[in-house]
C-alpha cells in the first residue's frame, strides 16, 4: 500500500490532506480514486491507515481508520557519525542511510578530511541535507525522519557524554568483526566512520580511551561512502529490522 507523508499537525486533522506534488502523483500516476486506501506518515514514527473521501483539482481529503507505530521504524537507534567528505558524497550517504533506517546523521570535522565545512554554507547544506532526508524517507515508506545534526569535531564527538549502548570507530587496520563486539543486543549504537583518508592512529586510540571498539568492515579498503552503507546495513541485520517479520495493516 502506497505511504504519503504528510506533517504531524496535518496527521492530526479530521480529515488530512494530500496536496502538490504528492497529489499530482496520487492522481495522475498511481491512479488512486475516492475509496482507495493509503497510508499516511507523519515523520515521527507513526502511520495511519486512510481512505480517500474525496479529491478535487488540486487535492485530496483523507479520513484516518487506524493508526499504530510503524513496522519501518527499527527498533535499534541508531546514529552515523561521517568524517567529512566532499559535498555531493554527503548527499549520496544520507540518502541511503535514510533509505536503511537511520536515527541521526552527524557530519564529523577529523584530522584526515579533505572537505572543510564553509560556515557561511552551512545553513544552505543543512537545509538541502534535511530535504534529502525527507525525500528518501517518502520514496522508501520510512515513517520517521532522521535528525541531521550540526558539524561537530571529532574531538568533541569522541568526548561527548550522552549514553550509548555502543560506540564503534570503524578502521581499516583493525581486524576483529563487527559481529563479536556486543554479546547482548545492544538498542542505541554509535558508529563512527572516517572521511577519505580515514582516521589516524592517534585518532583511533582516543576513541577507544572514550569508550569506543574499533572493528573491521572486511579484507578490502572501501570507499568512505561505502563503508558507511556497509555498516549501517551490518548493524540494522544484527540489531536491527532487517531480518524481521513485517506484519501490514
């Protein structure tokens, strides 16, 4: 059944509704008529089975049948920490990494980035990383956006307090798997990964002196981009929803 995002105040009306380009797809693609059932997602988590009541020109009225907490939301929590590469790159992961069920994002400042932020864009980066976000989440069925954070230092990353149940720093000369690193099923992980260059040995034994495992994504040396998504699909199938059973409305 085809999910339409729609903003949580919207969710909440009696009757929501679908409008630009959302409907125009609703309409003209897919067809969908008065009767027609869809399922809403407000971005926090949740859906709603809806019927359509009526459309007209420009829009769609809605009315709610059921609501529950969605099967797309993985239990795991789970926040990626990316070393900072160049812009079109950090596009690229945020997409798939949205796509694979992630909680928040954090663009990460080391020693090895090649990329350095330009403040006086960063507010135009952070508004285009949000609309990607919104847009892979609405293409994927995904029913919660991921919190895109502010640039932060690798120093201040590695030293912040907040409480995980684990903390990763992936390394390319590291050998041991991701697999062994946490005997119990951990429910709220951090997973650092370098930008192109990686991350200095310095760099890695001061993660691990603030509470993080360093571990291997394999015998080959990926791309920055690709690590990402690699470990991100690893965690999500050890920890998280992908190995589950989904039960539709």
């Amino acid at each position: 059944m085809r999910r339409f995002y729609v903003d949580p105040d919207e969710a909440r009306k009696e009757y929501p509704q679908i409008k630009g380009q959302d409907f125009r797809h609703m309409q003209k693609v897919l067809r969908h008529e008065p009767g027609d059932r869809v399922i809403l997602i407000d971005g926090s988590g949740f859906e709603y089975l809806s019927v359509i009541e009526k459309m007209n020109s420009s829009k769609a009225f809605l009315s709610v049948l059921d609501k529950k907490w969605s099967e797309t939301a993985s239990p795991l929590e789970l926040t990626v920490a990316q070393g900072f590469l160049k812009e079109k790159k950090m596009d690229t992961i945020i997409r798939h990494l949205t796509e694979l069920g992630l909680t928040r994002w954090i663009p990460v400042i080391s020693q090895r980035s090649v990329a350095r932020p330009d403040h006086r864009r960063m507010h135009e980066r952070m508004r285009r990383w949000n609309a990607i976000a919104v847009e892979s989440m609405k293409q994927c069925g995904l029913s919660r956006i991921p919190d895109i954070s502010e640039v932060m230092t690798f120093e201040a990353l590695i030293e912040s307090k907040e409480a995980y149940d684990g903390k990763i720093i992936f390394w390319e000369e590291e050998t041991a798997p991701l697999k062994d690193l946490f005997p119990d099923n951990p429910k709220k992980i951090l997973v650092l990964v370098g930008p192109e260059g990686g991350f200095s040995p310095e760099e890695v034994n001061h993660a691990k002196g603030c509470g993080f495992k360093s571990a291997s994504l394999g015998p080959r040396i990926l791309r920055a981009e690709t690590a990402s998504i690699a470990a991100c699909t690893l965690l999500q199938y050890l920890y998280g929803d992908m190995k589950k059973e989904i039960h539709p409305f």
